[in-house]
C-alpha cells in the first residue's frame, strides 16, 4: 500500500481547493492501493523559507520544518490540488516545495489543476519544471478543470462529472505504477 498525500496549494481566503480536494479525496479513499490523507498549506501555515541551510544537507533549524520533512517523508506519492494565479502557481506551493529536497525525490507526483478555461495547464506545466529538480515524477496524466466553480453546489460541495471522475480514477492507477516502482528507487544500495 502506498502513502499518498493530497496537497492544497492555495491559502487565500474563499478558495475552493478544499473543495476540491474533498472529492479527490473520495475517489482515492476507494483504492485500495493507497492509504489517503490531506495535507492544507492554509493549515500547516509554513512561513517563508526560514532556514538558513540549504535543504539538501537535511539540518533543519525550525519545528515547523522537521514536522513537514517528517510527513513528506513518509508519503510514497503526491497530489498538488492546484489553481492557476495570473497564468502560474501559488507561490504557498513554490515555498512549500523549496524547504525540503530528499524528502521528495524518486516519488511521482500527480495534478489536480483547475482555473478558467485553460483549467489550470499552465500552472501545472510551470510546476513540473520544478519538481523535477526534486528529482521527482511529474504524471502526464492528471485532472484538469476549467470553469470549476460549475461543478461547486450551493452548499460548496464539488461535484465531478463522468469525465473528471474517470480522469481522477486514471491518474490514480498511474500514481500506483511509478509509485510501486520508485519505491525501490528508494532503498539504501
């Protein structure tokens, strides 16, 4: 079984990430293949780089770093909940990725973007280039939603349709192969 650690990007007042993130969320509850939790950059409330050393030595001077080292670590595999900001990504998840290195790499990395019409490609395209540095694997497949608040009711609850469902449901089956197989990328030689 794998850990997999869904990520909301955004923490500006009156985001619909959560939301979002809540019907991800159901959907990778129900695979087996993966033991599911959320993580919400709101909420973990990281300041900006704070550290005086450079992530790849690992000597972490603040709490709030060690506590979020220890959970990334523990992930097998990611999920960024992403909006696009003015044709990029939040810069929450730029800060949230730089603080650490080790605690990324050889793990496969899947989106969630939604936006206007693009649905948030272009976010996601700009963070690929990033997480590969973290030497991490960026999924071809992902779930892009353009005019996303269509699918938020009344009562904030996002509704996929069939096709953002069976996007998710793909993606998620990737996720398993590269995080199966990155895994023993992972293993002291």
């Amino acid at each position: 079984m794998l850990n997999l650690k869904i990520i909301i990007a955004s923490t500006r007042p009156g985001r619909k990430g959560p939301a979002i993130a809540d019907w991800f969320y159901e959907i990778a509850a129900q695979r087996p293949e993966f033991s599911t939790g959320v993580l919400d950059l709101a909420v973990i409330n990281l300041p900006f780089m704070d550290e005086a050393k450079q992530p790849v030595l690992r000597q972490y001077e603040h709490q709030h770093t060690k506590d979020w080292s220890a959970v990334i670590d523990s992930a097998d595999a990611y999920v960024i909940i992403l909006p696009e900001y003015n044709y990029g990504f939040p810069a929450t998840i730029k800060n949230a990725l730089d603080f650490l290195y080790h605690e990324w790499t050889y793990k496969p990395i899947g989106f969630v973007s939604y936006g206007g019409v693009s649905g948030g490609t272009r976010a996601v395209q700009m963070l690929k280039l990033v997480v590969t540095a973290q030497k991490m694997m960026p999924l071809p497949e992902g779930v892009h939603i353009p005019a996303f608040t269509k699918h938020i009711d009344a009562q904030g609850k996002f509704n996929g349709d069939d096709a953002l469902n069976r996007s998710a449901n793909n993606m998620l089956t990737e996720l398993n192969k590269w995080g199966t197989t990155l895994k023993t990328m992972r293993k002291p030689l």
